[in-house]
C-alpha cells in the first residue's frame, strides 16, 4: 500500500528508501523469537536507513541489533532505554546504516512512572548533503505521549540539514489526538497506513515524518516477505526526494 506526495518529479532529486520497524524483539505473530526471520526481512526492505524498536542493543557486539546489522551490511548505532533483568543486554530504539554518520545525539523521553523511553537522533550524510534522521518509540498513556512529543519538538532544530526524518513507533491510537496534531503541525501530514498487529492490521501506531514536506515522495506498508510472521509489528518505508548529492 502506497500513499504518495505531490511534490512534483526532478530530474535533480534522486530516491533514498528509509524504513522504521517495530522488531518485537524479534518475537514473531506466531510467538516464536527468530532473529534470523527479523534480518531476511531488514534485507528485502531496500534501505540505507532503517530505524528500529524494541531491539536488543548492548553492551557490544554480542546482541541483537549487531547481528541484524552484520547480516546485511549495516553500521549501527543505538539508544538502550532500560535494562533486562538478570542480564548486561539492553532495550531500546537503534539505526542501522549504510551512510555515513557524522554525529549522534540521545534524547530522554522518559516520564517518572513510566517506561523508560528515548530517541536516538543521527546527523547522516547523502552525498553532500546532511540529512537529519531521529528513531523513536513513544509511551502507551495519551498523557506521557503528549509530554514526551513536546520534549521532541524541543529538541529537534531547524538548521543545515536538507531534511529531517523522524520516524518510530508513536503508539497513537486516537487519529485526532494531539501529539499527532503537534507533529503535523510542525512537519506537515503523515499518511497512516496500518501496521498492527501484523497479520491483520487494524491500528497506524507507525509513522514516517519528513520535513520540508515536499521531500517525501510516498510510504508503504511492507506486508511481503515474512514480515507478518517475524513481528507484531509490520515495517513501514519512506521514499524520500534528496537533492542530487553531485550539486
């Protein structure tokens, strides 16, 4: 399913494929934790960046998101929002890339009382230009995502970059709620197409933002592949118009 943009064709734009996925911790609909599911499916997206939630991300090399990375030829970089119980790994949001990355930035999302949340912002580069790219994934009470979109909104610039992303899991149910106005407002509509629970989807609790507006060329909801049986959770992609790297 795609929801294009009107912004209109250039011969002196090319396409970037950007893609946000709620991994489950790579336990599948079916129940079943399979790792190796979750990175067939992260190499039949197509993109040099993908944001994911609820992905274990530490300490080193020996986790979750190192391997996700390793098998299909990414960087990563994550932000660990809590830790588990009776082990050194870490939850949380993480990038994997093919681009370079000049700087990155951890937010704290987080509400007392609540889980622990965060957003892991990266300065990437296409070409010459810089793109700025923030993952996260945003509370399950109406009252800490309004708070928690506020502290973003306060943190995320308008500066250099040639565009900003922002893309997660945003857990808003209510399509008039006013986190999702908020975010609108300050980057222009979000088509929501649904993606959980994945095997029959019902909810749009995905979201791919990208600012200036006109930069965004289309989303799809990715239902091939194996992705309705590797999450609870089907992955979204942007298609993104990038000014030529080469002026």
């Amino acid at each position: 399913m795609t929801a294009a943009a009107d912004a209109p064709d250039s011969s002196r734009n090319i396409l970037l494929r950007i893609a946000t996925w709620n991994i489950h911790d790579a336990k599948g609909s079916d129940g079943r934790r399979d790792l190796a599911r979750v990175a067939q499916v992260i190499g039949q997206l197509h993109a040099p960046l993908v944001g994911l939630q609820e992905v274990s991300c530490g300490p080193g090399d020996a986790c979750d998101v190192a391997e996700l990375a390793s098998s299909n030829g990414y960087r990563w970089h994550a932000v660990p929002t809590f830790q588990r119980r009776h082990t050194d790994l870490t939850h949380g949001n993480a990038l994997l890339t093919t681009l370079p990355v000049d700087e990155i930035r951890i937010h704290d999302l987080s509400v007392p009382g609540r889980e622990p949340r965060g957003a892991l912002e990266a300065r990437v580069r296409w070409g010459s230009q810089r793109l700025r790219v923030v993952v996260t994934h945003l509370g399950l009470r109406a009252g800490e995502r309004r708070r928690q979109v506020e502290r973003l909104l306060g943190v995320i610039t308008d500066d250099d970059v040639a565009a900003t992303i922002l893309l997660g899991d945003i857990n808003e149910w209510w399509l008039w709620g006013r986190p999702l106005r908020w975010l609108h407002r300050r980057f222009g509509a979000s088509p929501a197409l649904r993606t959980f629970p994945a095997r029959a989807p019902l909810f749009a609790l995905d979201r791919i933002w990208v600012h200036p507006p006109r930069a965004l060329a289309g989303v799809e909801r990715v239902a091939a592949g194996g992705s309705p049986h590797a999450s609870d959770h089907l992955p979204l992609v942007a298609t993104v118009r990038v000014p030529d790297p080469g002026d």
